[in-house]
C-alpha cells in the first residue's frame, strides 16, 4: 500500500481537474495527490524530477509550479481553508504537472493543521519500507 497526501476533498467523480490560469481544460484520469515517503518514521512530501517535453512546456508546467501549486495549498490547509488527507491509493499515470495520479484511493485519515502528525503506524506501512 503507498501513502499519499490529498489537498482537498476526494472529487465525486475520482478525477481531478486540470487547470490553466484559472480554466478548467479537461480532467486526469484519477485523483491528483502528491507522493509521500518514509524516512526514519515520518512520512515525507517528495517532488518529482522534472521531465521536459512539449506538452509540459506548452501548458507552462514547471518545477515552480509543481512547488507554487503545493505551497499555495499547504498554506490554505494550515489556514483551515481547505482540508488534507493521508490517502492510499494505486498509482495509474504522472498527472499533467507531473504529480502522481490514483485510482481507488481511500482515505486513511484527515489531517489537522493544529496538529499534523505524518509518523506512520505499523497498520500504515508502505511498499517502500
């Protein structure tokens, strides 16, 4: 089972949508989430390497976007904006930004901003350990 962390309620139709400067142009195949891994017994948010190819550079997909569009959620979740989520799930694909995108993904428990706690527990192990 992997770890992941979800900004944001799970979308009723278990797919993300893709934004572009504020515009909805399509959808990923699964739930957008990023990718979490375990290190002496925290769980920690890894980003991904950056990949170049034309239809990244064409939607203007970046590193710094990738790292804009965390900050600016982990920002809203700390102000009790928007809730997050340690999730499983199965990853199917790299979403348009890069981010791992899933399918069955089930909630293993809702995340405090007042107390966030990413240890992992011996039911919470991953396929990385």
């Amino acid at each position: 089972m992997n770890l992941y962390l979800r900004f944001k309620h799970i979308p009723r139709t278990k797919k993300s949508s893709i934004y572009r400067s504020s515009i909805k142009v399509g959808e990923e195949l699964g739930v957008s989430v990023f990718e979490l891994a375990e290190i002496k017994g925290v769980l920690r948010v890894i980003f991904p390497v950056y990949i170049e190819n034309s239809i990244m550079k064409n939607f203007d997909s970046t590193p710094e976007g990738y790292s804009n569009d965390f900050s600016m959620l982990w920002n809203e979740f700390m102000d009790n904006l928007i809730p997050a989520y340690l999730v499983s799930g199965t990853e199917i694909c790299k979403g348009s930004d890069g981010e791992p995108v899933i399918k069955d993904v089930k909630i293993i428990r809702k995340l405090s901003p007042f107390k966030i706690d990413l240890r992992i527990n011996k039911n919470e192990k991953t396929n990385n350990n």
